[in-house]
C-alpha cells in the first residue's frame, strides 16, 4: 500500500537542515527556528543534561556548548530523515575542552509544531563519554 506524503514533512526536514546551518553561527535566525515554549531534552547525566524549558534556555545551552569548549563544538549533520510524527537528525558531534576530546556519532528527535522546533531530544553513541567532557 502506497502511503500518500506527509503535509509538512519536506518543510520540516528543510526547517531542521536550516536549524544545523545558522547553529555553525547564526544564532538569531536559529532562535526564530523555536517556538517560545520549546523543550529540550539534553542527554546524559552530566553537569549540561537535563531539560531546557523554553528558547531562552535552549540557546543559552547552545551558547554554554560553545563556551566550555572555547569554540570548538561541532554537530556535523549527515542526514535528516522526516517521519509522520517526527524529525529525525544524524549527527557527527566532535568537540574539545582542555586535553578532553570527542568524535561520538548523535541522533536528535524533533517534534515540529506550527513551523518551528517545539521539542529537541538527544541520543549519543556514548553518554558516558559526552558528560565526561564537561568534568
């Protein structure tokens, strides 16, 4: 059975290919990207996991990523994949802090709602390691 396309599905793949874009610098336009009451769900047990209520506090997080790291945070997307309920971001994340270093492949769940990232969830190939970068 042939499924008919999904309304919504090529903008939202397009809207999260335009959200890696301005993340490598352009933070205004990654801020309209969100609605105000965005949820993010950040991986792991360390000291920058948890959830982020709102997009002050998602952009704040990004802004803390680019911090501790002086700079050097990448998230190297290498697919988006758009679903009925769901859009779904493969990512190589690759990041230094110190003599600390990382290369983990990433997955991240985003619910669209009315054009804009409603919700961001996390997925890395190794929690562990990720949260040890910030130690």
């Amino acid at each position: 059975m042939e499924r008919s396309p999904i309304t919504g599905t090529t903008e939202n793949v397009d809207l999260v290919r335009r959200g890696y874009e301005a993340f490598a610098g352009d933070m205004t336009s990654l801020s309209e990207m969100f609605a105000e009451d965005a949820v993010w769900y950040a991986a792991g047990s360390g000291v920058l996991s948890g959830t982020k209520q709102g997009r002050d506090a998602i952009l704040a997080f990004f802004g803390e990523l680019g911090a501790r790291t002086q700079g050097h945070f990448r998230a190297s997307l290498k697919d988006v994949v758009g679903g009925d309920n769901c859009t779904v971001a493969i990512q190589q994340t690759q990041a230094t802090r110190g003599e600390k270093t990382i290369d983990v492949g990433t997955v991240i769940t985003f619910v669209i709602r009315d054009g804009k990232i409603a919700e961001g969830r996390e997925y890395f190939e190794d929690t562990a390691k990720f949260d040890d970068l910030w130690v």
